[in-house]
C-alpha cells in the first residue's frame, strides 16, 4: 500500500520545471503476451522481449528517477538491487521488496489500494466485465480475489495461473497518455482506440477513489462527448471526441498546447478548451493540427521541451518547404504543397485567436514571452536535419523526451545523429549505467546537474513506439 503522503500536491506548470512526482507503469506480463496477430489491434508494431525491456532497460528509467525524485530510497542500496539474488524486487509492485516510493508512484500500487474497498472492488469488477463480455460467474470469481492480485489480472488480463481472461493493456506503460496534470487539475483524457478503453477507466476510478488524490476531486475533469454523439454516424475519426496526453503539453503556468492528430480529434480539443475556460484552469490554448500519420501519432513525437530556450524537434514538420519556381507545373496545384504543415491556432480566453505560421514562431513565442528569455531560442533537429536520419531517428522518438529538471532530459541510446546535435548545442551526454554509479559514489549531485542528455538502452522499449515522456504522467513540478 502506498505510504500516506501528506505533503503531496498536484501541481505542474511547466514541461521542464523540477519534477517532484510522477506515475508510472513498469512493463508487466501483459507485455509478454502480445502476438503478432493481436499486435495492430493492441497498438504495438512489434512483439517485444519483455524480460530484456525489464532488467536491460526500463529498470534503469525506475532507477535513475528515483535518485533524482526519492534518493533516500536508493542512496546505499544500488549493488544490492542490481543483484541477481535481488530478482527484481526492488521493481515489482506486488513484492515486500518493492521500493513503494510516494515520488515515483507504480499506478499497480494505486489500483490494489482502491480494490481494497469492497464497494469499489464491486463497481470496478463489473464495470470491467461489461467492457470485456465477461461470465458473470467470472465475475463474481473476481470481487472475491485478493485485490492486489485483482490489479494484476486487470493489467495483465491473465489470472494467477497464467490463463488469459481478457487482452492485456500493454499501452498502459505510456502514462501520459491516459492524463495530465494542469496546474492543480487533472484532465482525464479519452483515447481513440478501443484497445485503450480499461485502461482509461482503472485510471479514472483511480483519481476519484485514492486517498492521494482526495484533496483534488473537485478538481479532477473529464471530457464529455458532444451532445447526442451516439446519434453521429460512421465512425470519422474527426467526429469522434478524443483526446490523448501525448497531444497535451503544459508548456507555462496559463498555457497548454493541444495536438490534433491521429489520435487527438478538433472535437475533443474543442470540448478540452471549454472545460479548461470554463473551470479558469489556464487562459490560453494552442491548437496545434498535424498530419494524421502513424509516423506522428501525437505532438510529443515531434517536438519536446529540452530546458527554456532549447526544444527538440523534427524539421521537416515546421519549416515550409522553399517555393518552387513559377514554371513548375507543381506551384499551381496548391494542394500539393505544404501538405505536411501544421496548422497552428491559439486561443485566449475572452480574445481574437491568433494563428503562427510555424512551429518555430510559437515555440519562440513560449520561450521568450512566458519564460523570460531574452537570448536566441534553440532548436535541436531530429537525426541533426540530415536525411534519412531525421525521419529514422523521429521513429524511434528522437523528440520523446523528459526533463527531470530544466535541461537535464533522458531519451534513446539509439539515435545518434540526435545526439551529434545536443552536443553541438552545449549539451554534455551521458550514459545511464555511468550517470547511476557517479550518483551512488557522490560525483554527481542532481541539484547541480544541467545542460545533460541522458541516454537510455532502448532496443525494446523503442519497439512499442514512445518514449520517456510517453512513459510520464507529471503529478508535481516545481515551478519556474
């Protein structure tokens, strides 16, 4: 059970301020469980090897957090951990070994919490059933199930013994995805695809039933559908009211980017800017519409926030191509050009929308009139703008990355050219293996640390399609 926090606080202003809190999910057996077959449907490209996205990777992620966010729980205890007679306890949930940090927050630990409560136990059993068919005789199987096993067969979708009762969620390592922090609310997003949809309810019986949340239940919103949405017909994806966090960034303390994409519809960010207006949670939006392609998926693929002055992105999707000469016979099918430039619109509570012709425009925009800088804003291309890399590299989340603090970001060992461009922007990179010895011996000190990318294994984790910022939900930043 998680440790009572009463120093805890919802609150995120920024995407790069000082992270205190955060809530994530390490790869669980469900993970091990996608078959080719089910891949598309289960929005995986590829069928990964779980035990090495575990010990290999991800476990280094939970590492490096929890010396950054809660150091007492690690500080002394890194070759202990590491070792093989420690069989991952330290990572697992359900283990009397688990490191149960109230900083870095396992949503497992969250839901056996709640499952606790036999009222709730009951509701979530049932709800769960009718999104799935089940038999009511399972169902009934289940509200008698020890609830932190019950979290585990909701996530896996396989009971102790191994059967499989329903698919498992394997997306809900992309945390960010299902929620996002604004201020002192939380948004509650609703996803595209069906595959996402008990991951979105666990998460929703989560904030309004966990005693770590219950100072802010009043301030917990959920996106409605439009009014007689059932009446629509066909199933267009514009009609559709989605929203996902990959599409939502917190970019100042009264400014909130939103992504239309493949996942993320113009409803859903309409009905997202009411709700915001409505509760005065920020004052101003910005619409950002990208291509619907799977290359994209949210705008977190193509542009992160690197520390105030600095962003990572991929160019080929901000800077309008060159005109071509008036004799081409291409220059008069105006459909054929600046097919891939986003649309960008911004909204300001009670004022004219204002539109920027480039991703640029805003990002400079943000940089210097709402963090204060006053030198030249960077801005680190994916694969260093050189072709393929760009592309490649953007593939295997180039732009996905975290900032532990302003300037201090992790992100994929993998993309090279990427990285050639930090390190010609100033940034020192480190490996995660040595960065997690020097802050064990006391070289390093997270407080002093700036201007760093830290690079993590991701051959597996790259194979599910996000990166660490997917792999984030927020719940506490210090403010800039």
């Amino acid at each position: 059970m998680l440790p009572v926090n009463n120093d805890f606080k919802l609150n995120v202003t920024s995407e790069i301020g000082n992270l205190k809190a955060l809530l994530v999910h390490s790869p669980d057996s469900g993970l091990g469980k996608v078959v080719p077959s089910k891949a598309q449907d289960w929005l995986f490209e590829d069928i990964v090897h779980l035990d090495t996205m575990r010990r290999k990777e991800y476990d280094y992620y939970i590492k490096l957090l929890m010396y950054f966010l809660d150091p007492d729980k690690i500080k002394g205890k890194l070759s202990e951990i590491d070792s093989a007679a420690s069989d991952r306890a330290f990572f697992k949930p359900d283990n009397a070994g688990f490191h149960n940090s109230d900083k870095v927050i396992e949503i497992q630990t969250l839901l056996g919490d709640i499952l606790q409560q036999a009222d709730i136990r009951k509701k979530l059993v049932a709800s769960v059933c009718a999104i799935e068919n089940c038999t009511y005789r399972l169902q009934l199987q289940l509200i008698d199930t020890d609830p932190v096993e019950l979290a585990k067969i909701f996530i896996s979708g396989s009971l102790s013994d191994d059967t499989m009762i329903f698919a498992p969620i394997p997306n809900l390592i992309f945390t960010r995805d299902i929620g996002i922090a604004i201020n002192n609310y939380m948004l509650l997003n609703k996803p595209a695809k069906k595959a996402r949809s008990r991951e979105t309810l666990l998460v929703r019986y989560i904030f309004f039933n966990h005693s770590l949340f219950s100072a802010y239940r009043e301030n917990i919103l959920e996106i409605p559908d439009t009014v007689q949405h059932f009446l629509r017909p066909g199933e267009d994806q514009e009609e559709k009211t989605t929203l996902e966090g990959g599409d939502v960034m917190m970019v100042s303390s009264q400014h909130l980017l939103i992504g239309c994409s493949e996942r993320t519809s113009i409803s859903g960010a309409n009905e997202a800017i009411k709700l915001l207006f409505a509760n005065n949670v920020v004052n101003k939006v910005t619409i950002v519409k990208i291509p619907h392609k799977r290359d994209y998926m949210h705008i977190d693929t193509v542009f992160t926030q690197v520390k105030r002055d600095t962003w990572v992105m991929l160019k080929s999707l901000s800077i309008t191509e060159a005109g071509q000469p008036e004799n081409e016979p291409i220059n008069w099918f105006a459909d054929k050009k600046d097919k891939d430039k986003p649309e960008i619109v911004q909204f300001t509570n009670g004022q004219k929308p204002r539109t920027f012709d480039h991703l640029e425009d805003l990002l400079t925009d943000i940089s210097k009139n709402e963090l204060g800088c006053t030198g030249e804003v960077k801005f680190i291309y994916s694969g260093n703008n050189e072709f393929p890399f760009d592309a490649r590299e953007q593939w295997t989340d180039s732009c996905n990355l975290l900032a532990l603090k302003d300037g201090v970001v992790l992100g994929y060992d993998r993309n090279n050219k990427t990285v050639e461009a930090f390190k010609k922007t100033g940034f020192k990179v480190l490996n995660v293996k040595s960065v997690l010895q020097k802050l064990e011996n006391g070289e390093l000190d997270p407080a002093t640390m700036k201007d760093t990318l830290i690079l993590m294994p991701s051959a597996e984790l790259s194979r599910a399609r996000g990166g660490f910022h997917c792999m984030s939900m927020p719940l506490t930043r210090e403010a800039l």
